[in-house]
C-alpha cells in the first residue's frame, strides 16, 4: 500500500513539473511576443552629416533615417544652417530619393554661404576654433505626407586630415 502512495505522489510530483513548465513556457512566449508592432507615419530623423566647404559656399550633407517599417519617398528639402546662432546658408534640393524602411540615406545639398560664416569656418579649418555649435532646421516634402519640419543641432568639428571638411 505505501508503494501505491508513493508511486502515485511521484506521478502527482511529475504531473505539476509539467503543468508549470508549460505554464512557464506559455508565459515567456507571449511576453516576447506581444509588444511587436509596425511603425508607420513617422518622419525621417535629420542630423548634419558633414559640411564641405568650397570655394563660393559650402555642400551640406544631410542624413536622413527612416524609423518606419515601409519606405519614405522624399520629394524635396529645404534646410537652414547657422553657426554660433548666426545664419550660416539656406538652400533646397528638388531630388526624388527613397529612403528604405528602416534604412538611412544621405543628401548632399550645395548652398551659397555667407561671407562672415565662412570666416567662421576659416577659422576653425586652421586650428583657431577647435568646435563651434551649428543648428539645422529643415522642412522635408515626403510623398503621402505633405511637408514636415524638423530641428537638429550639435558641435561642428574639423575633420583630420581632410581640409575644408566638417563634422
């Protein structure tokens, strides 16, 4: 008889392991799996990939992310650049460009610049300036959207070895 017992308890023991590792198991599974969701609708994040400077104004290159689960197709951008809160050049590019979902692009816009900022960055080629702070502002035309304005701003730096460029 008291074999009896203890093979059933054994079985009972065996029994609940299994219910709470499944129970467990389903847990984890819908944890993992519940938060997923698609993003869409969302503009592309801006930053100042670099600026070159040339000899009658300065190339700006603007990265462009796309955070959504689909492409962007951008029609057009206009962008402000200033340096030490002073305008630095304005300008536009009318280019078609289609950022892949999830995926990164960059635009290179050339821009006449004013004569005073690019003293500024003159100044910082040679060695005078070690950084100086830059703000952004553009206005993007993406297709299905309509047109979105965004900020962005930071420290620019010489880059070694490349003259008359700037991160």
């Amino acid at each position: 008889m008291k074999d009896h017992l203890r093979i059933r308890e054994r079985l009972l023991n065996r029994t609940a392991l299994r219910i709470l590792t499944l129970f467990l198991s389903a847990t984890v599974l819908a944890a993992c799996s519940g938060n997923l969701r698609e993003i869409t609708n969302q503009p592309p994040q801006v930053s100042l990939d670099g600026l070159e400077r040339t000899s009658d104004g300065i190339i700006v290159a603007l990265g462009l992310r796309n955070v959504n689960d689909e492409p962007l197709r951008l029609d057009g951008a206009s962008v402000t650049v200033k340096l030490d809160d002073e305008p630095l050049a304005a300008g536009e590019q009318q280019a078609p460009l289609v950022i892949s979902s999830r995926g990164r692009e960059v635009l290179r816009i050339p821009m006449p610049a004013r004569p005073a900022s690019l003293q500024q960055l003159d100044a910082l080629a040679a060695g005078d300036v070690v950084r100086l702070p830059w703000s952004l502002e553009a206005r993007l035309t993406l297709s299905g959207f309509g047109s979105r304005k965004t900020n962005a701003e930071g420290w620019l730096h010489r880059v070694p070895g490349q003259p008359n460029h700037f991160r």
